[in-house]
C-alpha cells in the first residue's frame, strides 16, 4: 500500500517521528526479508519515561521490532511491532505488541486509507502493578496514534509530500 510505504517503509521519516516524541539515539534499521514472509527491521531509541519515581531513569531503552506484510487477496497491510524495554522497573514483566492495519480505499473521489491499531499487553510475569502498566500502555498509545496522524498529514500537506512519496515507492518493499 502507498501509505505503509510513504510512513512505515520511510526510515527518516520514523525517527523524525520519534524525536518528536522526545526519544533520542534513535536507530532505524534497514528491512529485510521476514522468516515466513513479508520483511522485518529493528528500531531501537531512549523514549522517554511517563512515570517519575526516585531512582528511574529519563528514558528508557527501548527496541521495537517491526514486521511488514501485505494481503495480496484483502489489499490489507499490517504491521506488527513488537516493542521491549530494558532499564526501568518491571521491563522484563511485559511486551507490548501493536498491530496497525492499513486498507485503502480508491472508490471515492480522492483516494482514502481507514487504518487501525489495535494494543496488546503481553506479561511474561506476573506483577502486582499489571493494572497501572496496562492503563499508562493504553493513554500513551492513544497519543502516540493522535500524533502519527498528525504527523502523516503535516507531511501530506507539504508542498515535498509528493516527491517524498514517489522516492519511496521506488524502494524496496
């Protein structure tokens, strides 16, 4: 889908995304092929931490690892982000798995694309604080998919927006 590759498959334009979120260090690793098909990368960043407590850090280490594939039959594309942290309290008690779908819609005047997400805490512990972690995984979602659609206007309505697409679309996926 053009949409998964103007914003996903556009490595700058992900770690620009980030560094607005105020994650810094942020690496955007080249895809390649999946295991089973489709195509992985790994991005690595600081993102910042939500939660201030004595003793925790700035940010936290965090490693998302994304993989690409598209529905040939549906013209459904999806993306799974698998993302772990490391240097904070109870960081290696979770996951957190995102799956973006991404359908577009040529039937109308101007073509659409309807996209949804969909969140999933993954505990590989048990813990006491699963409640508080769910619900602060849940707001700071919220934000980040409010802020990717801003984002993925502003840069729709640049007068670059255009050029920038097409120099995607000629890279691989």
């Amino acid at each position: 889908s053009t949409c998964v590759k103007a914003f996903w498959m556009d490595a700058a334009f992900s770690k620009r995304f980030l560094e607005s979120l105020g994650d810094h260090t942020v690496q955007v690793g080249e895809w390649r092929e999946a295991p089973g098909g489709g195509f992985m990368r790994s991005v690595s960043s600081f993102h910042p931490c939500r939660v201030s407590l004595p003793g925790l850090p700035s940010h936290a280490h965090a490693v998302k690892t994304q993989t690409y594939t598209h529905d040939l039959h549906s013209e459904c594309a999806r993306l799974v982000e698998v993302n772990t942290f490391r240097g904070i309290p109870f960081s290696d008690y979770f996951s957190v798995r995102t799956e973006w779908r991404v359908i577009g819609d040529e039937t109308s005047r101007a073509p659409r694309v309807f996209v949804t997400v969909a969140l999933f805490v993954d505990f590989h512990k048990s813990t006491w604080m699963r409640g508080q972690i769910e619900s602060n995984t849940a707001s700071e979602m919220a934000e980040f998919v409010s802020r990717w659609g801003d984002a993925a206007q502003e840069r729709l309505a640049t007068a670059t927006a255009q050029a920038a697409v097409e120099e995607v679309l000629g890279q691989r996926p």
